[in-house]
C-alpha cells in the first residue's frame, strides 16, 4: 500500500534512507514514517493509522447501477465493518482514495478500462460517473492494491463479464463469489464455463470453491470437467468441492478417481477424504437396495478405503493419511473405527500414526458409548508417550470428543507433562469439550433437522431450475 501510494521512485529512495539512517539500530514504526517524509517530503502518518496504530482493515459493500437516460453510473459504497449509526471519531471508518475502473470488451486484446479515483471515507457515500456508454464491467480499487473485504452486488451480466475479461485476477476472483451469491443456474453456468476457460490457475481454484457453494445439484456436473485439469492444484480444489456437494454423480467420478489414482499424491489424498465424506452423507446409488430402493454406499467405501490402507503407502504417508481422514468422517461406523484403531498402534509411520490418532475424535461424535470408551482407552493409554506430536494429536482428539471423560484425561495430560505448548493446548481444550458437553440436546436435534431440510431444498431447487432453463 506504501508503494501503491508513493509509485515505485520514491518508494524505494524512502526505503534506502530508512535502511541507511538505521542500520545495526533497533527501529520503530515511526521511524519508517519519518524516513519515508524525510525521503519524499509525503506524510503517510494516516494510512499508519488506520492499518498499524489502530488496526483491523476496511470491509466494503459495492452497488452498481446504470442510469441509460443520463449515462450516469451509479456506485453506493458502504463500509459494512462499522454498525449503523455509530458516527463517533473511533467508529472505524477508513478513509482511502479509490481507483474505480469500469472496462469496456474488446473483440481483440485487452479490454479498455476508464479510471476514476474517489475518496471512500464515509460509512456509505454514492458516487455518479459521466460515461460515453454502459460499461461491460466495474473494478473496485483497480490492481486491488488496498488491504480489504469486498462484497459486490453487481447485476448478473456486469459478474459475467468481469469474471471473463477483468484483467486483474483478484477482480475476477471476487466476481465469482458474487456470482456463487446469486445461487442461480446462470450463475453455475457462468462459473462452469470459467473453470475451464480462465488462463490462471489461481482463479480456477477459487471457482470451483465457489461452485460447490451454490446449492444445485447442477453445480457437480461444472465441477467435474475440472477434474480433468492440467494444474494439480486445481485438480486438488475440484476434488475437495466435490465432497461438499454430496450427490451421486460426485460420489462416483470421487469413486473413479481414487482408484485410478493422480499423478499427485495431494490430489489423490484430496479425493479420498471428499470421497468419505459424501460416502458417509448417506448418499445412495439409484437401485439396487431392497425393494428397489436406493442402496447405501457406506459399505463398499470403507472395503475401498481398507483397500488403500493395506496398498498405498508412498511419502509422507499423504495418501494413506487421507484415508484416515475419510474413515474419520464414519461416525456411526464401528467398522470404520475398527479399521483406524490399529493405526494407532506404536511402529505404525509417524505420520499415519499421528493421524489415526487424531481421526480417533471426530470419529467418536456419534458412535456407541462401548466405542467410546474404547477410544478414550486407546487416547490414555497414548497420552503417557512423551513425544510432544503425539501428544498434541491426542489433545486435538480429545478436544474433538463429547464426554467427560476426554476432560479427565486432557487434565491428567496437562497435569504431567514437562512441556508448557502441550498443557496450554489441553487446558484450552477442556474448556473446549464443556462448552460442547453444555450445548442443549434439542438444539444439536433441531440443528439436525435444518440440515435434512436443506438437503431437500436443495433438491427441489435444483430441479425448478433445471424446468426454468428448459421453457427459457
């Protein structure tokens, strides 16, 4: 932002002086202020303010409308951090010169963008822009140099064509969320189609984040041409977006990858957790089961997971550890614990061990209480080793249990251990469990029901969009 502020001379002539003036000295942050006024005659004191001495940073709010009759456009900005009608001196208020950039499409090369650079320092201020005609797009802070949350509510054309054709990545990046917001078929058209157009790696992985947000079923068919991808990275995003959203067609093309394998060992790894989690969702194949219902598939992704358990060891144990975790997501499952327990055991790999040892807490949440009280024997009996990561992965399994028994054996760990990062950690961490053991039955039952509820909004939803797109 310093940079951003002063252009690239005088940013670095400031920086030269402070290091010169001070070197082999102890320094504050006012001494760069003052190198940095000495150096450029610039008293950038209240950007230090605001950022360092006060802290936090700007939260904005975007709206854009479009005046045809006066071609005027139209920009409200709020500043969501601060409440409504606190107006006092310390409210939190930031007070930047933004650049507003609204671009026009090319049929060839980059597009044109026309810049106007405003002061933002009320909690909400709009501002009217003289243009030749309707812009393609709008950027906020163009080239994204201001430390900032943005939330745009842009209308859906002006999204799309800031998603494809904004030359800043971190504008196209936040275009996608905008348009995941809208929760609409168009948007998860639009977003499909940049999964597989967008030059940038980066914002490929964004999109599919943002994909498995919108809750339609329509959005795994996107999300699985991404699988496909040439970048590891976004393979690994795709897969990860696939377990959250937990249909059929997600559980096999999951299914697929996993025992085909990947080239990278962190995009299998990323496969087979999504994989458990939709597998323990409850997510049915379409026949097979009695009476011609619907068959679980519970079943044949633990025979898989046991699978790569026994076949794939490789560095770092990253696959294997991935299997763990998706045995983890079984909570119900005595046969998914029966097959972590033995992973737990000393001569195991340190670092499947480590992570059959901390799988041992969320796989606890809903299991038998004679489980249960297998697990907490398994997690006391590891709690006397004194090897500090052993110790730090039973304490986050306790942390993740529901009983009061954790708590005694988070106590008694806290209570002998000769290391003070380790008692730290199981003291929070029995804070931690009687919080959770202090929650009310109904409210974890309720909570229960709206997730089974969402599920089935989600599927209505996605079939009257699915009727929509057809009598469009």
């Amino acid at each position: 932002m310093i940079r951003t502020e002063l252009g690239d001379e005088l940013f670095w002539r400031a920086i030269h002086t402070f290091v010169q003036n001070h070197a082999h000295q102890t320094v504050e942050t006012i001494d760069l202020i003052r190198a940095i006024e000495r150096a450029t005659g610039r008293n950038l004191r209240s950007l230090f303010d605001q950022y360092v001495f006060r802290g936090g940073h700007p939260d904005y709010k975007v709206a854009y409308s479009w005046d045809g009759d006066s071609n005027l456009a139209k920009l409200t900005v709020t500043q969501t951090q601060v409440k409504d009608g606190d107006t006092s001196s310390t409210s939190g208020l930031f007070d930047l010169r933004i650049p507003m950039g609204f671009g026009y499409v090319q049929d060839k090369g980059e597009p044109e963008v026309t810049l106007f650079t405003v002061r933002v320092h009320e909690r909400e201020q709009s501002f009217f822009f003289p243009l030749a005609k309707k812009p393609d797009f709008v950027s906020f802070d163009v080239g994204n140099h201001y430390l900032k949350t943005v939330k745009l509510e842009y209308p859906m054309a002006e999204l799309k064509a800031q998603l494809q054709h904004d030359p800043d990545p971190l504008s196209r990046i936040e275009a996608a969320s905008a348009l995941a917001k809208k929760g609409t078929l168009e948007a998860v058209n639009a977003l499909t189609e940049v999964l597989q157009a967008e030059p940038f790696w980066g914002v490929r992985v964004e999109v599919a984040e943002q994909l498995a947000s919108i809750k339609l079923d329509q959005a795994a068919e996107g999300l699985l041409q991404g699988l496909q991808d040439t970048n590891a990275n976004v393979r690994r995003a795709v897969a990860e977006a696939l377990g959250e959203v937990k249909t059929l067609e997600s559980y096999e093309a999951l299914k697929a990858l996993v025992e085909k394998g990947d080239p990278s060992y962190y995009v299998e790894a990323a496969a087979i957790r999504a994989l458990g989690k939709v597998g323990a969702s409850g997510v049915e194949t379409k026949a097979g089961g009695k009476n011609g219902e619907g068959e679980s598939n519970e079943k044949k992704t633990l025979e898989l997971l046991e699978a790569i358990l026994k076949e794939r060891s490789g560095w770092n144990e990253v696959v294997r550890s991935g299997a763990i975790a998706a045995l983890s997501q079984f909570k119900t499952s005595e046969d998914a614990l029966n097959l972590v327990l033995p992973y737990t055991e000393a001569g195991v790999p340190q670092a499947l061990r480590l992570a059959a040892i901390r799988a041992l807490g969320p796989i606890s949440v809903s299991q038998s209480k004679p489980n249960v009280e297998r697990i907490l024997d398994r997690l006391e009996v590891i709690s006397r080793e004194s090897f500090f990561l052993t110790q730090v992965s039973v304490v986050a399994a306790l942390g993740a249990m529901e009983t009061p028994r954790a708590m005694t054996v988070l106590q008694a760990l806290a209570d002998h251990t000769a290391d003070g990062r380790v008692r730290r950690r199981a003291e929070e961490s029995v804070q931690l469990v009687q919080k959770t053991l202090g929650k009310d039955q109904a409210v974890q039952k309720l909570q229960q029901e709206i997730d089974e509820l969402k599920k089935a909004n989600q599927e209505l939803k996605s079939r009257l969009e699915a009727l929509e797109a057809k009598n469009r």
